[in-house]
C-alpha cells in the first residue's frame, strides 16, 4: 500500500479526522486526549459495523488490534490485516520488538500506533508522530515533532 490516506472517524458526539502518510504513525496524547476513545470506536466499528453507531470513511480497509490477553501469535493475525490500516493500543507489548519492526517492513499495511513508549527498534519518521491536543467534541491531531533533534 502506497500513498495518503484520510481517516473520518465519527459519531453522534465526537469526530476525529486525520492522515495517514507512511507505514508507521505514532498518536500520543496526555490523559483524557481521547486516545482510548478514538480506539475504542474504531474497534466497535470493526466489530458491528454500520450497527454500532460509528461512522468511518477511508479508501482502505480499516483494522485494530486491541489488548490481546489471549497471547495469540500476533503475526498471524496480522497478516488477515494485509492491505489495510491497522491501529494496535500499546498494551500490545510485541510493537517495541525488532520481529515487529522487521515484520512491518515487509508488510502492505500501514501501522497506527496509539503508544506513550519509545518504540526505538522502529523505523518510524519524526514527522510521523502525532499528539491528540484538544479535548472536546472535534479532536485534531497534531504533529508532536517538526524536526529531527538528537537526544
């Protein structure tokens, strides 16, 4: 998968809009930012579809992969994504391993990563980094990084 693609994400109280550019993005956000919220939208909309009250619009399927506390192998369900925009929650520790970084790589997704952590064994943009900035019924997500600094 190559290109931009546009994310609308809405329902009768809140609204999130945003592109995704380049095969990793990271979202970020202090508490309260609507980051679980956009999450948990998303999924319910993966699950029910049209019947859970969500509205998404992208040109590419949209997928998440939420806390697994079964342990499956997460490369396995990752490849039924294939093709699509996948927004993993950071409790799935197996995005900070260099077999993820690797995987992703290889991929035809692009990966939406909703994470506090430094994911260093990823090869991630700065420009690619997100925080979600405003409370409210309309949250935009805005760049966290504009340039390249060393820490």
């Amino acid at each position: 998968m190559k290109g931009k693609h546009t994310i609308r994400i809405s329902d009768n109280r809140v609204r999130y809009e945003f592109t995704i550019k380049r095969n990793i993005t990271i979202i970020r956000g202090d508490s309260a930012t609507g980051k679980t919220t956009m999450l948990e939208m998303l999924d319910n909309y993966v699950r029910l579809g049209y019947e859970s009250g969500i509205h998404v619009e992208c040109d590419v399927p949209v997928d998440t992969y939420m806390t697994d506390n079964r342990r499956s192998d997460w490369k396995t369900r990752l490849e039924t994504m294939e093709g699509s925009i996948v927004f993993i929650e950071e409790m799935n520790t197996f995005i900070k391993t260099r077999e993820f970084a690797e995987y992703v790589s290889k991929s035809d997704s692009y990966y939406v990563l909703v994470s506090r952590w430094d994911l260093k064994n990823l090869p991630y943009s700065v420009e690619e980094i997100y925080k979600l900035t405003e409370k409210g019924k309309y949250p935009k997500a805005k760049q966290v990084y504009n340039s390249l600094e060393k820490y």
